[in-house]
C-alpha cells in the first residue's frame, strides 16, 4: 500500500511538473539523495523499495504493540525479524574516574586505569512479546578477558552516577535488599569481554519498565554477586525508557 501511493506521489509529482514545461525536474536529475540515506530516482522501481523498507522499519520501531507477535519469533539475536524496540542507548559513554578510593571502593579498579575508559557500543531493548522485555548489550573497547557487571538504573549518568538499579518491584516494608536485587527483578548485562575487548550479552525479563523511572545503563568493574553487588560503576550511557 505504501509503495503504491509513494510511485503515485513521483509520477504524480513529475506529471504535473511536465505540465509546467519543467521537464528538467524529473529527467535530467537521474538520482537525488533521500533523506533516509537512500537514493531516489524520478522513474525506478527499485527505488521505491528502498524507501518502503525504510519506512518499514520507522514503522516498526514506533508502534510496539503491532509487532509484539514478531518479537517472539525473533529468537537471541535479538535485533533480526523485525522485533520492536522498545529504546535503546543514546549519546556519548561517561566515563567515571577511578582515581577517589572513597568513591570507588574496589581495589582493582582504583589500582589501574578505568578499564572500560575506552568503550563503545550499544544497549537496546526491544519488545519479547507477551509482556517481556528483551534487552541486548554489544560493546567493545573494554579491557580483554575480564568480567564485568552491567545493569539498567533509575538515574541519568550526570546525576549521582546513575542512581541505584531499576527495580520492577521496589522494595516494600520489611523486603531487604536481596529480596528484589537479583536477575529477574532488574536488569542485569553482565558480560566477560573476549581477546578482543568485546563483549555481549542478553537478557529477558517479564516484564517492562516504567517511563520515566529507568535512565542509564552502566558497566560496573565486577560481575554482578547477589544482592546486586558488583563494584565500582566505571561507565555510564543514557538509556530513557
Ligand atoms: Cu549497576
């Protein structure tokens, strides 16, 4: 339906240029750059699918619920078959200093440099379907062979590092910390970067997180212990739900 009324709009629009004795508009300009990264050209066909897979995927990305069904199929990779994001990493890594032992208490992350000082990459959450969340970590440029935490917290990166970890249940009455820090309560990416200095990892939880209560993704230099202890917070991207 879309590339049927995209075509009409282009022979439409060079018709009615040619009326206007401007036949220069639409045969002398064989292509012209879209605004979507893709070329376009006055009379192709094969343009049009270009730009119809594009607007596909705006699609898919601005309405969730529609392609909930196709994030079940989607499988681990995560990204493929069309599954819904629900955000994903924005900006900029912060990169906290490791040099204030009050501040970092871990001894091997205020002994040596930050060795997440040089990271790159992305964290996207897309929708599993059914109610679940699906989040995918893929970062590089961390220090090689070595593990290290990562979670979803409830502040941005600027205020008070993140704040502590997004809860789908927050503690209540009597509930102590290890009651609701753990794997399915939060989001937790940890990960053991390869000779590489790369790592992944994905998780699944039931559930999804509230807007506005959940706004950065950070890389703590241990793996994730229960309780939700994982030292020192060495990184810190926005991720706005
Ligand atoms: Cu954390």
């Amino acid at each position: 339906m879309t590339k049927l009324t995209r075509s009409g709009w282009l022979s439409g629009a060079c018709a009615t240029l040619a009326i206007l004795s401007t036949l220069g508009a639409c045969s002398s300009s064989k292509t012209t750059p879209a605004t979507d990264g893709s070329t376009t050209t006055a009379d192709g066909a094969a343009t049009t699918t270009t730009v119809d897979a594009a607007k596909a995927a705006d699609s898919a990305a601005t309405t969730p619920d529609t392609a909930a069904s196709a994030g079940d199929t989607a499988g681990s990779t995560g990204d493929a078959a069309g599954a819904a994001k629900l955000a994903s990493s924005t900006g900029a890594w912060v990169i906290f200093p490791q040099t204030t032992p009050a501040a970092n208490p871990d001894a091997a992350a205020t002994a040596a440099a930050n060795p997440a000082m040089n990271v790159a990459g992305t964290i996207d959450a897309f929708d599993a379907g059914g109610g679940k969340t699906r989040f995918v970590l893929n970062v590089t440029g961390l220090t090689p062979n070595m593990e290290f935490g990562s979670h979803l917290h409830k502040l941005a990166c600027a205020d008070t590092m993140a704040g502590g970890h997004y809860q789908n249940v927050p503690p209540t009455g009597d509930a102590g910390p290890a009651t609701v820090a753990s794997p399915t309560n939060e989001i937790w990416l940890d990960f053991t970067t390869n000779a590489a200095g790369a790592g992944t990892a994905t998780t699944t939880v039931d559930w999804k997180p509230r807007t506005g209560e959940a706004k950065a993704i950070v890389i703590h230099v241990m793996r994730t212990a229960d309780g939700g202890v994982a030292g020192s917070k060495l990184a810190c991207v926005s991720m706005v739900f």
